[in-house]
C-alpha cells in the first residue's frame, strides 16, 4: 500500500487519528488493505489470532458460542474500531469470533511484524499501546453496562 | 374622550401653529427635504408636506405624491426627533489645568431651545418616554436630556395608515396616541381632531376654543386609526419574548444574520430609543483646556465593546445579538418595557434590508407555535375522569401501546413529556407519559411489570378506566428550535420521547439535523419498529443498537453511547433529550457534553421517580424538587449533582 495513502486511510479512523504521524508511518511497512464479503469469519474464538486490524468499513460482529443458545453477538465493531487487539497481547489468542455481516473493509497487520517493530520503535509503542488500551478500556466499560442488563425489568416484585 | 376633543379644521392649522410659536418656541415638524421627510423648524402649515405619502419597505424608501389633502400623510422620518431631545453631540464638561499644575472641571449648563413638536408619530412619542426613563428615570440623569424634554412640547398624530415596515401594534405603542404628549390630533379629510394629554395641552385646547366634535368625527377618526391597526397585524408576538430570546444565545441565526450585516451603524443611528453614546475629548495642543463631548455610538461599531479588559464583543454576529436581545430582552431587565418601539426604521434603512421582524420570528418563534411545557394541571388525587379504550396494539412481548379516549378532552392537550395518571379500580394508580397524542385519543405505552400495569395491557377495546391529567412539566422542545436535535432513548424510555420525534417530524423545518439513538435488550425488545422507516423518511437519523443478538441481528451490538461515537457538537448548536435507566442517562449525558452537547440543553426525564403525580404525596420528592411537579423534564443543569446520585 501506498505510504501517503495508507497514513491518510489510518488518520481517517477513530484509532488512527490518535496516533503520531511517525507511528502511522512506521505501521504502514506491515500493513494491508483487505476487503472480505458478508459472513467471512475473520478471527475464531480460540485460535491464535491471524491479524491486528482497524476496520474501515463495514460492520464486524464479535461473536461467542454458548452451547443451546448458539452464536450470540457481544458487540458490532464499527468504522474506526479495532479487530483482533489479542494478536499484541500474549498469549495472541482470540477472545471471540469476528464475522462480517457486511462487505469490510479492514486495514490489517502482520502480528509478528508487527510486534517486532513495536519491540523495537520504543516511539511506537509508547503511542498505539495507550490508544489500545483506550479502544480495550470502551469495550470493558460497555461490556460491563451490558451485564447491567439495564433494560430488563426489575428482579424484585412490584405492585404497579 | 369625546366630550374633551375638539375639532380643528384644516384652514385653521395655522392657529395652531401660531399658538406653539409663542414666546419665541420654535416648532418643529414634518418636511421635505432631499427626498425625504425630515423634522425641521416650520413657521407655517405651509411648510407641511401636504399630499404626499411614503413607500417604506426592507432597505427601500421613496416619497410618492398621493394627490390627498392630508398634511401627515407620511410616516416616521429617518431621523426621529432624538436629534432634538438627544442630539448626537452634546458638550458635557471642560477640564482645565493652569500653568502651575491646577486642574478644575467645569459642567456644561444645559441651555435647551424651547421647542414644540408638531406632527409626531405615535412610535416617536412612545420612544420619547423609553428614552425618559434611560436617561432621566434612574439614579444617573442625563442633564442635558432632561432639561431639552422639560423646554419641549409634544403634538402627536395618530396613523391612519401603516406603513410595511411599521410593527408599532405589536409593541403596543401605536397606531393610537396613548401617553407622552401634550395634544393628539387625528387627521380627517377636513381637519383634525385634537385632545389634550397633559396640563399644558389643556391649556392650549382651551385657548383654541375648538368645536366639540361631532359623534361622526368621533367614529371618523376612530375607524381610521382602527385601520391603520388592522393593517399591520401582529407581526412580533411579544408574549415571553425576553425568554424565549435570552434562551437562544447561540442560535445559529446569529451567525447567518451576521453574513448578511454589513455593521453599518443604521439600524441604531435611525432607532429612536438607541441611546448608547462615547465621550470624546478635544484637547488644546497645550493641554490647557480639554472640552468633553457626549457623541452618538453604536453596539455595531468595531470597537463600542473594546474596554480596558479588551475587545469582549468582536464577532460581527456578537454585535447583532447585543442589539437584538438589549432591544427585546435584557432592556425589559434594565427598563421595565422593550427598547424598540415598532417604528420600523431600522427595517427601512438597514441598506441590505434585514428585517428585525423576521429575525425574532427566526431566532426565537412564539412558544404558542410549538408544544411547551405546559402548566401544572390543578386537581386533587382523586380527580379522574372515565376513559374508553379504543385499541390494544402489542409492542413487544410484555409491552402494549393502548389509545385511550377520555371524557374529558382536557386530556387531550397534554404535551409532550407530560404524563397522565392511570387508574383501575383494585389497583394503584400508574403514572405513565404520554407517547402520542393522536386521532382524540391519549397514547400510552406500558410494560407489564406487576398486576396493575399486566391487567392495564390486558384491556380490551371498549373497556374503561380513570384517566387524571396531564400533569408534570413536559419537554422544552422549544430550545431545540434551530439546532441539531439528539434524541436518546434506552428501553420503554422511547414512549416519553415519541411526542417529541412527532413534534420535530411535523415542523421539520424548524430544526436542523434531528436524531434518534435508541438502544434497547435485545433485537425484540424494540419499541414502535414499524414506524421507524416513516421517521427516516421524514428526515430523522434513526439509529439502533442492542445489548445482546442473535446471528439473524445485522445491526449494531453495544451500549446506546456507542451510537454518538462519530458525532461531534462542539461546532453545531444541539439540544439533547435522553430518557432510560439512570445508569444508561448517567452514561449518555456524559458523552453529550464530552462531544460539546451543554448540560443546559441536555434534557432528562426522571418519570422512574413519580408517584401520585401532583407533588402532594411527598414519595417523589428530590432534593428541592417534586419530581410529579417539577419534573419530570429536567435540563441537566437544574438537576447538578443531584442526577446519578445516590440516596437523595
């Protein structure tokens, strides 16, 4: 991919824009521009996670299996928002199954080299792992709102 | 009143003039000099513009000879007689210091020309008095002004025609003569009839010895005045308009109007009450003698709010809205009563004609044009009126929206964000907002959560119950006019809000981007999903997200936050209304403000704490608030540390 064009591409998200022009730069030497058609599994709960991504367009649903119920979504990741964060945290495992479920576009990331460079550009590091830790901190603090189960009816009787 | 007026006929103007002149006054009236009318000395009716008429509309004035015998056939001239009672400069002191260092201030001894206005519009006298009370009603007078009002006299002439930038009915300052003036006369064809105002003017009636007027000079001159009325219309509603003005501080109109403006000063070099004023000094080269001016200015100028502090005021649309909101808002602090008088030159003589007229209806439209927060309903807790149900329309599983037909249509003006107490014999009575007011009937939408509201949902049509209300304060949708509107919604807390998607959705126009975020549990717990595409196709931004799906769910999984990720305020004026859980309204409110949504107009409902619904019982009572009351529409602002706290 184009240098200028992929430093463009990445300021335009919500997770690229909060990084440095040197760290976009410096990330544009592993990464790729995909597009995957409606219902393509891009990470499976589990397994060794196959890229970092920020999507671009599209819509991704983080999925999980309860056994009886089937694949329950646990959240939709939408433009600018990452996929498979897991490939730059040990033990690089995905923690749920990503599926599309409409055409994406993802700009993806070689996770070994990826890692590398952020092993070495300690530039770099010090400025996609506070930005990824932002994007995980959302996903925790809705995650917890969910469990709240705010919508649902209060537990104890009422006479109303 | 009839039996003080006297009838002076046209040939006999002269008399008049004659009796104002004694003891060396000179009268000042209507004239016409480079093609306009301007107030000058007159030693006769002569000298009167007999025949001629104006034609005055935004940034559009012309003279046009009308071939009538009238005398004041024209309406107020560009210049108003401030320039006699507050000309545009006046000496104020003069500071001097010897050669030895002596410094001493000699105050100008007003010396005011005896004066009496001939000819003068009910608009100027109105703002004779406006200016009276600015400058010789306070603490601080004007001496200068005080002393030119005192030497002058006042002969007012009522409209009997309107021109099209005239509003003086609307400020309630014309067409009629009413106070401020020593005589008044009427114009008929054949002359004038005059009554006196003050000890002065009886005096001067008196020794005109005039004819009574007949019944039919009476009807006469007040049919022409009642015409002169009609044709205007009420062009500036003025109920609330200091409200509804100081309420709309960063209105985008402000900006717009200021493309437009061009800070040329007209508008308050022509307005008869404007008094702002600088004082300049004019120093010998030596510095021996520095002699103090009061001279005219303006709010529009550059520089009028550069102070020691600095420029506070330097964006042209600033300036327009100190003028604006001084005029119809903050001088009804200051004054008591609005600093325009409705005489219209400021519309005449704006040169790119923008209409003051327009701007206030743009800027801050009647409260009576949209649905507001309605007064409290008096009534006791037992006040309920029968209802027939006329339809059952399931939502979701446990949830049904019933439209409801009261006997009493009192009902049927509930507002949006009021609420309605619901009472079946056998069980507590239920507060519940109103989702809909439509076809006569009364709209709720309610969730089975115990008996009462399980045996609510399993009415039929045709059954009955009790209906008390509305009652609460309802939304104030009227700080959405203009803006971006952001409508919140988590679960069932999309009833409450539905009145205000059918407000904004029905004057569309009078709002700029309109969204919904609505989050709710699950993909089937959604409310009113069948109207949803009629919303977007009328102009709304509907956006859904659940907490939890199924893989048939192709829309978006996550908290209603999530909904305003991409969306930013900072730059576009927008009201807020969020309505769910307290923990889902704690979450959203702040992501309003973090994205430039100001808590003033984030609104919140807190229907969750309401009780018997008039703020008797005492169970919704929060902090200084009865919920039922006060509530239970609230700005974030009024509520402050109260919202999201525990045990208050």
């Amino acid at each position: 991919m184009n240098e200028h064009d992929f430093v463009a591409e990445l300021g335009a998200t919500w997770f690229g824009a909060g990084l440095s022009l040197h760290a976009r730069a410096r990330l544009g030497e592993c990464a790729r521009l995909l597009t995957h058609p409606a219902n393509a599994v891009l990470l499976r709960e589990g397994d060794d996670t196959p890229f970092f991504g920020i999507l671009t367009r599209g819509r991704v649903a983080l999925r999980m299996r309860v056994p009886e119920r089937g694949p329950v979504t646990i959240l939709t990741v939408e433009p600018g928002d990452v996929v498979g964060w897991s490939a730059l945290v040990p033990p690089h495992r995905a923690t749920s199954t990503a599926v599309t479920i409409e055409p994406s576009t993802l700009i993806e990331f070689e996770p070994k080299r990826l890692r590398e460079l952020l092993e070495h550009d300690l530039a770099l590091s010090a400025t996609l792992y506070p930005r990824l830790l932002e994007a995980i901190g959302r996903r925790l603090s809705a995650t917890r709102q969910q469990l709240l189960d705010l919508y649902t009816q209060q537990a104890e009787p009422v006479p109303w | 009143m009839v039996t003080d007026a006297g009838f002076l006929p046209r040939a006999d103007l002269d008399r008049l003039i004659g009796l104002l002149r004694e003891g060396g006054r000179t009268v000042i009236g209507p004239t016409l000099d480079d093609g306009a009318l301007v107030y000058a000395e007159i030693g006769s009716a002569d000298d009167l513009p007999t025949g001629w008429t104006d034609d005055a509309a935004p940034g559009r004035y012309r003279l046009v000879r009308d071939g009538s015998e009238r005398t004041f056939g024209l309406g107020p001239p560009p210049q108003g007689l401030k320039r006699y009672t507050f000309p545009s400069r006046a000496p104020l002191a003069v500071a001097e210091r010897t050669a030895d260092g002596a410094v001493s201030f000699t105050a100008a001894i007003p010396d005011p020309p005896r004066l009496a206005f001939l000819g003068v519009r009910p608009c100027e006298v109105a703002a004779m008095l406006v200016q009276d009370r600015v400058l010789a009603g306070g603490p601080f007078v004007d001496e200068d002004y005080r002393a030119r009002r005192q030497a002058s006299l006042v002969v007012a002439v009522a409209c009997t025609r309107s021109g099209s930038t005239c509003f003086c009915a609307s400020m309630g300052t014309g067409p009629e003569v009413t106070a401020g003036h020593d005589l008044a006369m009427t114009e008929l064809d054949d002359g004038f009839v005059v009554s006196a105002g003050s000890r002065a003017g009886e005096q001067l009636l008196a020794r005109l010895a005039l004819p009574a007027i007949t019944p039919d000079q009476h009807a006469a001159a007040t049919a022409a005045v009642a015409g002169a009325r009609a044709a205007q219309g009420r062009q500036v509603v003025t109920t609330g308009l200091r409200d509804r003005l100081m309420d709309q501080l960063d209105h985008p109109r402000w900006a717009e109007v200021a493309e437009r403006c061009l800070a040329c000063a007209n508008c308050t070099m022509v307005c008869p009450t404007c008094f702002c004023t600088s004082t300049t000094l004019d120093s010998d080269l030596d510095g021996a003698a520095t002699r103090m001016e009061r001279r005219w200015d303006s709010c529009f100028t550059g520089d009028f709010a550069r102070v020691a502090g600095g420029n506070f005021r330097p964006r042209r649309q600033d300036r327009y809205r100190q003028w604006l909101t001084h005029k119809f808002a903050t001088w009804v602090d200051q004054f008591d009563s609005f600093g325009c008088v409705g005489c219209g030159r400021c519309i005449t003589w704006c040169p790119v004609g923008i209409d003051v007229r327009e701007e206030l209806a743009a800027i801050a439209p009647p409260y009576e044009e949209l649905p507001m927060a309605a007064p409290v309903v008096a009534g006791s807790t037992s006040a309920y009126s029968t209802a027939v149900v006329r339809s059952v329309a399931p939502e979701t599983a446990d949830t049904s929206t019933l439209a409801l037909v009261p006997s009493d249509d009192a009902l049927l003006a509930a507002r949006p964000g009021q609420f309605v107490m619901v009472e079946q014999p056998g069980f507590p009575a239920l507060p519940i907002s109103v989702s809909r007011v439509a076809d006569g009937a009364l709209w709720l939408t309610i969730r089975a959560a115990g008996p009462a509201t399980t045996a609510a949902i399993a009415l039929r049509p045709g059954a009955q119950l009790g209906l008390r209300g509305p009652l609460g304060r309802g939304w104030d949708i009227q700080r959405a006019v203009g803006r971006d509107v952001v409508i919140v919604a988590g679960g069932i807390g999309l009833a409450p809000v539905r009145p205000i998607i059918d407000t904004v959705l029905r004057d569309r126009e009078k709002f700029r981007h309109v969204i919904l975020a609505y989050g709710a549990r699950t993909p089937a717990d959604r409310l009113y999903v069948s109207e949803m595409a009629d919303w977007a196709d009328r102009g709304m931004v509907v956006t859904e997200i659940v907490d939890r799906a199924g893989p048939d769910w192709l829309g978006r999984v996550g908290v209603v936050t999530h909904l305003l990720d991409q969306r930013d305020w900072h730059d576009r004026p927008a009201t807020a209304f969020v309505v769910g859980p307290e923990r889902m309204m704690e979450a959203t409110v702040a992501t309003l403000a973090e994205r430039g949504v100001p808590r003033e107009r984030i609104f919140v409902s807190l229907e969750r704490h309401m009780q018997c619904g008039i703020g008797l019982c005492g169970h919704c009572q929060m902090g200084p608030f009865f919920v039922c009351r006060d509530g239970p529409c609230f700005a974030m602002s009024e509520l402050g540390d109260l919202f999201g706290r525990e045990g208050i």
